[in-house]
C-alpha cells in the first residue's frame, strides 16, 4: 500500500503485464484508494478488488501479494478527456467463466468513437524499490 499525496488515505497500486493480443508486452496500471475518507471511493476499491480476486479464481485474499504473477483478463476502454485531464483507461477485470459475455455487453455502449488512432508504446519506467512484477493476461477483443 501506498500513501497518497495528502496523507490521508492508503492505495494498492497495480501495474499489469499485457500478455496477449496486439498490445502484448505493454503495462497498464492501476490503483485502488482502499483507505480514504471519502467511503463512495473505499467503496469503488472494494468492489474493484473483488473483481479482481474473481477474475484469478482467489477469493480469500489476505494480502496483495496472493494476487501476483496469477494471469487474468482485463478489458480496457479509452476515457475520452474530461475535467482539464486527457485520456484515460477503463480497466474491467473479467471472471474467466463470464469473460466473453460481459464483454459483449459493454461493447453495446462504447466509451470511444470506433475511428480513434492507436495509442504509441510507452515508455518502460523502472521499478520502485519493494515493487513486484506480475504478469497478467489481457484478452483481444473483436474491433
């Protein structure tokens, strides 16, 4: 767990492995604020982190290490920009089983105009100190 920059809150940070599909070999990150003031936001994390532990098959998480290198599948969706800030992801942790189906569904109301340019590589950062690599799988879904 990280502290946030007001030190008044704590977050799991994430960052994931592409392992599949065109963006394979690429990080997506990110982070869940599971100690705020704030409850609609503890409450996001929770419901996050649950999507999480159902998408490895890892129901009883003790700590978040349990949770490393374990393949999963993701969605991601571009968030046009908003509020003065650009571009960001929408991540969707899918369970194995119900992967297909629900991401089906979101595909009915897309976040995106279909016409929207690739993203370039990012660059590759260094790790923080006490940080782990964890390799995750992110499915291809259809264009």
């Amino acid at each position: 767990m990280r502290v946030t920059r007001n030190g008044m809150g704590q977050f799991l940070w994430l960052m994931l492995d592409i392992l599949d599909g065109p963006h394979k070999g690429r990080k997506i990150f990110d982070q869940l604020n599971l100690v705020n003031p704030n409850p609609t936001t503890v409450e996001i994390a929770q419901r996050t982190l649950s999507a999480i532990c159902h998408a490895t098959g890892r129901m009883h998480v003790s700590d978040s290490e349990e949770l490393h290198l374990i393949p999963m599948t993701i969605q991601v969706k571009i968030k046009p920009p908003k509020n003065g800030y650009g571009e960001s992801n929408a991540i969707a942790y899918l369970p194995p089983e119900g992967g297909a189906r629900l991401a089906a569904q979101s595909l009915l109301q897309p976040l995106q105009p279909a016409a929207t340019p690739p993203l370039p590589p990012r660059p590759r950062w260094p790790l923080r100190p006490g940080t782990r690599r964890a390799d995750h799988r992110a499915a291809p879904l259809p264009d």
